[in-house]
C-alpha cells in the first residue's frame, strides 16, 4: 500500500480527508468502483482496506489506540446529532514518560518533562504568533499539536471539515480532548481519529497504546 508520509513529509502536519461513509450502500456513487473492490475483496497478504462502521444506539466498540500514530483510524463514522460517550484505560510512553490517557499533567515528575517544559514555552510563542499574524495554521516546531491540551493526552478529531478559507488554508476539522473521559456531539458527519497529544516531529520515540471505549448514547 502507497504510503505518503514519508522523509520529510513525517515532520509535516497532516490530517485525514474528509469523506462520507464507505460502508453505506446508499453512497457507493460517491466512489470509485475500485474502491469498493478493493474493500470486498482485500489480498490475504493486506490488512484491511479502510474499515469503516458506524454505531447503533447503545452499541459500543473497544479500539487500541496506539502512541506511535500520528493518527488512529478507529473506522467508525459519525453524524451529527448524535453523541457518544468516550472512555479510556491503560497507560502509553512518550520517551521515559508514563502517563495515562490523561497525559503528563499527572503530579508525576519524569526528567523528560524538562523537554516538554521547554516545548511548551515555544507553544506560548506560537499561540501569540497565531493571535498577531492572524496565521492560525502556523506550526512551530517541537511544540504540541494542540497547545490548549496537557502534553500526551488523548485526543479525538472527526473528519469532517470541508472546504477552505479565502486563503486556501483547509477548514478545520472538530479536535477535542478525551482524556480518559469524554462525551461529544459531532458537529458534522465524518470519521473518528485519536492520537496522542505530541509534536509532529518525535512521534517516533513513543510506546505503548491506550484502549478506548465508544458508545453512542443517542
């Protein structure tokens, strides 16, 4: 399978497309027909080719969520005016950090925080380089993908955010903290992604995963 992200392209930030529901019958117009081949009929030597589900009321599905990933496909596609109930349990490592899905604002003092200490005063730099250039795509290095969340949390983002801003910048989709609890509402129709809460550029000393439960509650 074509992997994209790779050589410098792992330093850059990426995000999921945002795409309507592969399994529904009712949008196989939608896509090519050797996309739903290759979902019906995927090679043994393969892993599954985009697996995708949604969720009836009260049901609830368990996925691993992995620290290494920049992102979890969990396959599950959500639609607004829905929620689901999120909870996490488990324990991952970012480097020498163990931490739960709540992340490292734990009370717990590892000597790696010393770098993450010094991550975050470059966050703060960022944010107020977002707020005066009015850049809020703007990503500094070694800094959290999202500076309002405690480093190595978990994370939720639906897919689901379509179209561009007048400066061609992608609109956003729905990011939200889960911890190691979390209800939400989608604000659109889109796919659910999880990562942990940690620059783009050092995923690759993380360990371990977490494993979250999701039930839909309406």
């Amino acid at each position: 399978r074509h992997n994209p992200v790779t050589g410098v392209f792992k330093a850059m930030p990426t995000r999921p497309r945002s795409i309507p529901a592969v399994h529904d019958p009712q949008n196989r117009s939608r896509f090519h027909a050797s996309v739903l081949e290759r979902r019906n009929n995927t090679p043994i030597s393969d892993q599954d080719y985009f697996h995708s589900y949604s969720l009836e009321q009260n049901d609830k599905r368990t996925v691993s969520i992995y620290a290494r990933e920049p992102w979890n496909a969990t396959g599950l596609h959500v639609r607004k005016g829905e929620r689901y109930r999120m909870s996490a349990i488990g324990e991952w490592i970012d480097g020498s950090i163990k931490c739960s899905a709540r992340g490292t604002d734990d009370g717990d003092f590892y000597a790696g925080e010393m770098a993450q200490m010094a991550a975050s005063v470059l966050g703060w730099g960022e944010q107020l380089f977002k707020r005066f250039s009015g850049n809020r795509t703007a990503d500094f290095w070694y800094t959290k993908r999202v500076e309002t969340s405690p480093w190595f949390a978990l994370m939720g983002a639906i897919a689901n955010g379509r179209g561009a801003d007048p400066d061609g910048n992608p609109s956003p989709h729905q990011i939200f903290e889960i911890g190691d609890s979390r209800t939400i509402e989608p604000d659109a129709d889109g796919y659910l992604y999880c990562f942990a809460n940690d620059a783009w550029l050092t995923y690759g000393n993380n360990k371990g995963s977490v494993a979250l439960t999701i039930e839909r509650v309406i």
